[in-house]
C-alpha cells in the first residue's frame, strides 16, 4: 500500500463504489459491495473475483483486520487506500471494520450447481427481507447443507445486507437465483426428494427421512409456498407449534429442519 | 367507543404514552406500551394489566383489527380514541395497526415461576438485542418451552422491540429477570439439569438427555455466557458447525435445541 491515500469524497471511483449501495446500481455495473472484514476474507476464500478494495487502515484495529491486510496482495485486486472521510462515504452503517470490496457479482447459476451424491438442498422462495435470507443461508452453512436456491423473481442475492447477514456464508457456500419452476425442474432432473415446510401440512418435520439427495423448501411468512410445491412430488411438512404463536420465523424454522436433517444423516 | 377523539398532539396522556418508547421513563412510569392487534390480544389473553388503550379506527382495517376491538369494552382498560395525527404520534415505525396499549410492567419475578413437572426452562444470559431476545421468546413459546429466565443485569424484557420481536409471545409465555446467581440457584434448588450451549463444548447437543426437569442455557454471539454457567453441575453442549462461519445466530441455536429437546419429549 504505498499509494497515497484517496482524500477526496468526489473521487469517481468512490462515487461509482457508493453507488452500488442501491440494487439499480449494481445490476447495471454487474458489481456487488462487499463490507467487513470476515465477509470479504469469505469472498476471497471463495474466488469470488474482487476488482477493487478501498482499505482504510486506521480502521483496521483488530487482528483480523490487520491479517486479511496482509494477505491483500495476492487477491488480485486493486489496493486503494482512502482518508476515514472518505470512508465513512463508502461504509455501511455501523460497519467501520476499514475495508470495503467491490467484486463481480457472483453468477448463481442454477446450472453451476453440482452438489454431490445424498446431498440436501435448501430452496427458500420469496423471501425478500435481506436479513431473513442472510440468516438462512449462515444456517444452511452451518448444518452442511450442499447448496441454496433463492427461487422466485428478482431475488437480491448479494445485497450489501444479505452478505452482512449471511456473515459471507453467501459466498462459500454454493448458491443460486432461479425461478420456483426452474428449480423444481432442477430437482426433479436430478430425482431430489422434495419436503416443502408448510403450517398446515399432516406430518411432523420429524417423521421424514433426509436421506439421499433431499431438498428442504420454505416459503416466506407473509406469502408462504407457491402452488407449485404442492402434489404427488412434494412431501409438505410442519414443525409442532405447541404455544400461542401460529408459526415460526423462517430462519428459525430452516435452523430447525437442517439440522434435524443432519441429526439423521450423522447418525445413521 | 362513544367518546370524541383525542385531537391534540398536546393531550397529557397521549404524551405520557408516547415518552414510553424511552426505557428510563418505562422504568420511571411502571408502565410499558403494546403495539400491534396480535402482541395486544395476547397481553389481553395472558392478563397484562392494560390501563389505556389508543384506538385509530381508520386503522383498525383488517379482520383481527376490528374483532380485537369488539372485545376491548370487556378487557378493564380506558378506551381512548384518537385521530389519525395524534396516533402516528403514538405508534412504532411503520406498525400503524391502529391499536396501542399502555399496561402496567408485568413483575416477571423468578419466584412467580411455577413449572410443572417435567418442566424444559430457558434461560438466556445477556441477550441485549431486542430483536434477538424476541426471536428466542417466539421460539421457546412455539416449541413448548415452560418458562424464560432473562439472566442478567438489567435486561429490558418489555421493550417495544422485544415485544414485537416475541408477536406478544413475552406475555403468554411464563418469564422472568433475574440475576444469573439467582436463575443458577433457582434451578439447582428443583434439581433441574442444566444444559449450556458452548461452541467449544465437547458433547454434541443431540448426546444428551432433555428429559425430566431440564434447562437450557445460551448467552450472546459478542460475550458467550458467563463463568457461573461452567462447572460440574452444568453439561456444555453444542451444535455441529460444518461450515464456514463458527457460530449460528442464538435465535437459531435456540430454536435447533428446544425442538431437538421437543423432539425427545415427544418421542419417548
């Protein structure tokens, strides 16, 4: 880092970074923000192809922090150091961790996907609250789950609040944007077991066997599933809702069936 | 509903209630405010000692809204109608669901604490995000949780936000605030075994026994849980981590352990 810092906020390349706060942005410049110094590691871990980071390093305080800077080099991408103004102007709220990482957007093609045999594939669809979808997927990671499918139109897979709450996870872990029939077409191919997370379905979430290649699919609270989750290919599940609230938060309920998922896999 | 609406910003009452959004002045008051048709009819049902309620009728549109107010004459509250101004006053962000309570602070004392036998008890130590507190009320109430213990010092257990948070799960499920020493003692006097999710926990959080008198103890992602809740009378278990990211938010590691412990109950 031996550029002298960016000191000012009308700098093009700060203005075009900041720009791709809103989601217009960043689907005409095909880039996405990376925030915060565990999702940026995450997204270079994962090749995600970073172009340009903006490093503030009297930000960078924590050890962490001063080892990703270590590793920058080697990235690929362009160090550009800039003023804690100039900063403050490209960070994200109250996420001050001192570098900030404009990459390509990820492609999240479904046909990329290759999960291997006896995988579980979680599908969530219509779930457009950025910290809902985060959650889901730091779940799905954390339960070892193969891959997620954001099925529906127009999902914001890597919004700037997506990845925070995701803590990165959407970049390690294999993921896709895809329309609901696509997705079930993909399963369908591939000969998934699909079980669909429903309020009013007659089985227990416990009462299922994940074995095999197994897809979980949970809708959003307000919409719930699509029709077409529904039929002879589909097993609808419900988790017991034993109190006065009639469902669960989707990214407690997907906690719950993922792992009750792997419980099996690990014990069999 | 036959008395004119309040139409003044100026109302003693109405700024009364609105300076309840501060916790100094709920504390100060004795008094906490309940917005939302659903967290209101759940305080109603679990016998919250409501004082006051704001009605907006041009808000009240949608079915649970207007059945909700057919039932308030009988609920021992003042009904207090106001005008569309006054009530945006009133109101949380963008809850405009035409219904606001005030109601006494309901005691939450550990000694009102009834479990029954065979009771599974949550406790949740230092747990300050509204949000994340109210997501483990929603949890332990849908997966039959007996009571929450809110272990720590000065935990805000009737926040606006952990009300929303909890959908008014926090009136209907038995809870309490009390010290850590205190929630430690209070189980160990009814020889409840106490179960402490750790992420550096040897046994895997399915190797144990929920059965009986149980508890569950989980402390926040940024402080973990304290040193009381480590020894020979406490069985740290965790959750299998196969991913990326080394921790899962405490809301979906709540709900993962209460449903695995469900799952055992029921399953015996």
């Amino acid at each position: 880092m031996s550029s002298p810092p960016i000191t000012s906020l009308q700098n093009q390349r700060v203005k075009d970074a900041a720009k791709l706060r809103e989601r217009r942005q960043r689907d005409k410049q095909h880039r996405i923000l990376i925030d915060g110094v565990r999702e940026l590691r995450r997204a270079i871990t994962a090749g995600v192809a970073l172009r340009e980071i903006f490093v503030c390093e009297p930000l960078c305080r924590t050890v962490e922090a001063r080892r990703l800077l270590d590793s920058l080099d080697s990235c690929g991408a362009e160090i550009l150091p800039v003023t804690p103004e100039v900063f403050a102007k490209l960070a994200f709220g109250d996420r001050a961790e001192g570098v900030l990482g404009v990459a390509r957007t990820p492609a999240a093609r479904l046909d990329d996907l290759k999960p291997p045999s006896g995988a579980l594939v979680a599908v969530v669809e219509g779930v457009e609250k950025p910290g809902n979808l985060g959650a889901v997927l730091r779940s799905a990671d954390a339960a070892g789950v193969s891959a997620l499918i954001a099925a529906g139109h127009g999902v914001d897979l890597f919004s700037p609040n997506v990845i925070r709450a995701s803590l990165g996870t959407v970049f390690t872990l294999p993921v896709a944007a895809a329309s609901a029939e696509e997705t079930k077409r993909w399963l369908a191919e591939r000969s998934f077991r699909v079980f669909a997370a429903r309020v009013d379905a007659e089985r227990l979430y416990t009462d299922v066997s994940y074995a095999g290649d197994a897809a979980i699919v949970l809708g959003s609270e307000a919409a719930g599933l699509s029709d077409i989750w529904s039929g002879p290919d589909v097993t609808p599940v419900k988790l017991p809702m034993c109190g006065a609230a009639d469902s669960l938060n989707i990214s407690a309920a997907a906690a719950v069936i993922f792992y009750e998922a792997l419980r099996q896999r690990q014990s069999r």
